[in-house]
C-alpha cells in the first residue's frame, strides 16, 4: 500500500534521512522506532507532504505522492496523529472530532464508532480539549484522525510524555483500528509498545535504516544494536 524508495530529507544542508526505503502491506501495523534526532518524525512529515523530500520517491496505492499536497493526502486517505496532538484547545471534544471529518471519506468511522471505541473520549464530548489531560488529548487526536475514515493512519509519538498506565489505555483502540482495515504506520521511542503492537519493525539511527524485519522475530539484542548503533 505504502512505498518509499530511498527517500532522503533534509533541513537546510543537514540530511535528516538517508536513502530510507521501506513498505507497508495493507492491514499491516508498521512501527518506526529509534532515538531522539533519528529522523522519525521527518519521515511522517514526508509521508503526511508537509515536507519535501530531497530525493527518492513515495507511493501510495501505485500512484505517486510527489505532486499531492498535505490536504489532498488526506482526501486520498493518508491521516496523521502529529506529535503534540494540536487540538483547538477552545473548542470542545466532539468540535475537534467535527473538524476531522471536513474531509471526510466513505468508511466506518463516525462520531458513534470514535465514542465507542475510545472512552476517553466519549467521556469527555462535551469538554473544551484544552482543559483535558494529556492521555485524554492524546485520545482526541487520534479520534480526530479516524474521522476522515483514512486507509493509512500516521502516529507519531503517541506515548510521549504519557503515563504507562494512559499509553496502555491509549493503544487499546488499535485493535479496533486494525479490525476497520485500516493500515497503521506508528512512530515511537518506547520501543517495548511499538514491539507489542507491530506486524514490522524499522528502526532509524541518525537517518539511516538499522533495521528492518517482523517484529516478532528481532531479538532484543538486534533492537539495542540497532536503536544505539552500539
Ligand atoms: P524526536 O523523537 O526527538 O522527535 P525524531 O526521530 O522524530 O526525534 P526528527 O525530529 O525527525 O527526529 O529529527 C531528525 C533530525 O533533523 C535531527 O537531527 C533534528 O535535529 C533535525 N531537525 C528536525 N527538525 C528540524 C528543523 N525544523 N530544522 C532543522 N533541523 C531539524
């Protein structure tokens, strides 16, 4: 579903990634982990057309990205939980939930499905998201994110400051991510969470591929090496 063939990226003169190349089959759960600076989040911001790769090539369903800006991603079916969350905190849960489904395509996600599977959510509709916790925005975004029924999810760093106990509540709506078809490419630091919840595991060291096999056959071993360069 999603190719990326020896994609580079770079701020200013400084290479953020290194001739990555990777896929993800549909259905499949894609977790990308590494260090601070490995280039993690680059690589979604690529995905997601918010920015330029320098070279290489993404495809998406067969078709090019190179031309498709961020908003038609979105409309073609790829939707990111960005790092930070970025709700309108002065609007309320099922406000942001709304502003997720402008563009909205055919699927099963709506409000009622988004309630149901996250209760973090559903519990807290009427509230403005800035006066939420940090789990429960966290929740929102990813809610926000489903409601425009994307066939490739994007998640960046979605325990990041999180409490153990909320990034267990918080990945429990994966199952029913993965049971509506949906593909998920999920970015993390915690590499025993990203582990838990993959298919396929990458791993990024200062923009390069350490290494890339199915997450239930690298060993620990393996994954230190690669996510230290040691
Ligand atoms: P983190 O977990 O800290 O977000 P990451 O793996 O997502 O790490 P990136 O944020 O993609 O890493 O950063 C990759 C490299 O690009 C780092 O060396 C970082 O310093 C650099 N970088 C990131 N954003 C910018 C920017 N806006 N301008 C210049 N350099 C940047």
């Amino acid at each position: 579903m999603l190719e990326v063939r020896d994609v580079e990226a770079r701020y200013g003169d400084a290479l953020a990634l290194s001739r990555i190349s990777l896929e993800v089959a549909e259905q499949q759960t894609l977790a990308v982990i590494g260090a601070n600076g490995a280039g993690k989040s680059t690589l979604l911001r690529c995905l997601a057309g918010l920015m330029p790769v320098s070279a290489g090539q993404i495809r998406f369903r067969g078709e090019s990205l190179d031309r498709v800006p961020a908003h038609r991603r979105v409309a073609a079916g790829i939707s990111l939980v960005p790092e930070g969350r970025r709700l309108f905190a002065s609007l309320t849960v099922t406000d942001n939930l709304l502003v997720g489904a402008h563009q909205r395509r055919p699927g099963p996600w709506d409000l009622d499905a988004v309630f149901e599977a996250l209760p973090l959510v559903a519990q807290r509709r009427d509230r403005y998201a800035g006066a939420l916790s940090g789990g429960e925005q966290q929740a929102v975004a990813i809610g926000r994110a489903l409601m425009a029924n994307p066939e490739l999810l994007l998640l960046d760093e979605v325990s990041l400051g999180l409490a153990p106990v909320v990034i267990k509540q918080v990945y429990e709506v994966l199952p029913a991510i993965k049971a509506a078809g949906t593909t998920v490419l999920v970015v993390e630091q915690d590499v025993r969470q990203a582990l838990a919840v993959a298919d396929e595991v990458h791993c990024l060291l200062e923009g390069r591929t350490t290494l890339t096999g199915p997450a239930g056959s690298v060993s620990q071993e393996e994954v230190a090496r690669a996510y230290f360069g040691v």
